[in-house]
C-alpha cells in the first residue's frame, strides 16, 4: 500500500474539483479525502492504495475535471494508515 499527500493548484475551487476527485477515487478502490484548502486556489487530498492505483489516481489529478485547470501537484509521502472510505471533508 502507498500513502500520499497530495496538493493540487490551480483554478480547482467552484469547478467541482472535489466531488469528481472522489469518485475517481472511488472508482480506483482508494481511501482517504478531499478538501478546499484555505488559498482559494488550492485543493488537498490524502490516498490510500495500491501503487498503480495511487499513480492513475495523480494522472487524473494533473488534469482534473474539464472545468479546472491544474497549475501543479506536489505530493509528499504519509504513513499507511488502516483502511477506510473516501470522503469529501469541507
């Protein structure tokens, strides 16, 4: 198992950056969140999964739904944590 943090910039806040990011999560068996960070610019996540499907998970982030425009992802590794759902967390 592979556990990210991953920050998304960019116009990704009122594009529904967050609802479609969990169901692509969901879609690949992963766990963890989403949520707006504070910037108004910024998204963040944490997934839990295995290794490809963590990296399809951040392919489909580097482009994100149609309406959003992604200006970079940063990712920094986390500890594996007991599996759960994925959530949207406002």
């Amino acid at each position: 198992m592979v556990r990210l943090f991953v920050r998304v910039r960019g116009r990704v806040q009122g594009v529904g950056f967050r609802q479609a990011a969990a169901d692509e999560a969901r879609r690949l068996g992963l766990t963890g969140y989403v949520k707006n960070a504070l910037a108004r610019d910024t998204v963040e996540c944490e997934v839990q999964g295995t290794p490809e499907a963590v990296e399809r998970f951040l392919a489909w982030v580097r482009v994100g739904p149609p309406l959003a425009r992604v200006d970079a992802v940063e990712t920094e590794p986390r500890p594996d944590r007991p599996p759960g759902d994925f959530v949207i967390r406002t």
